[in-house]
C-alpha cells in the first residue's frame, strides 16, 4: 500500500554538516525528521578513481510529494557535486507516526 510517504537518505561529510542540512530541512518542513548516522564508510567510483571515504547519512521522513523540493534544496546546500538523494517507499507505519509527518510537513488532511 502506497501511503505517500518515502525515507529519504542523503550522505554528507560528516555528522555536523548533517546537522546543518537537517535542521535547514526540518525547520523549512521539507521533512519531519533527521536522523544523522555518523561512521560510514563508502567506497565508490568517482570520475574513474577508486574512491574509500569516511561519511555520515541524513534519512529523512517525509512525503513523496515534497520529494523534488527536498532534493533540490539538499542540492543547494550540499557540499558535493553529485549528493547521494535517494528515496524509498515507505509501505507500511504506525499510523500516528504517518500522522505525525504529515501535520509536520505541513498537510494535516492526509
């Protein structure tokens, strides 16, 4: 069942440049939520280098509709040239919590 709503991950630097994109996100209600997980590690192909970096990722909660506006404004912020904004589904969730980021992203009718 498509409920409209979508888990967005976004990698970032570190956790503090998470935070910045994610308070931005959140106070300009884009998404509900961040949560910041910092320690990753990615290994990657960039421009024909091999690449092993550390990094942190920003997922975010919000609705499949503000999907664009979301992305284009991580894009803005963000330090990379090519920002991993990937979204994915959410299928199924506690209702009051669906509930929850649709009054925090502003459509309290859904």
């Amino acid at each position: 069942m498509d409920n409209g709503h979508i888990i967005v991950y976004v990698t970032v630097p570190d956790r503090d440049f998470g935070a910045v994109i994610g308070r931005i996100i959140v106070e300009e209600r884009l998404a509900a939520c961040c949560n910041i997980i910092p320690g990753l590690r990615s290994i990657y192909r960039w421009k024909g280098k091999l690449c092993d970096e550390a990094e942190a990722m920003c997922v975010f909660k919000t609705r499949s509709a503000l999907f664009e506006r979301l992305c284009e404004r991580v894009k803005a912020l963000h330090s990379y040239e090519c920002p991993e904004i990937i979204a994915v589904g959410i299928k199924e969730g506690f209702k009051p919590y669906l509930d929850w980021i649709d009054e925090e992203t502003g459509d309290s009718d859904a």
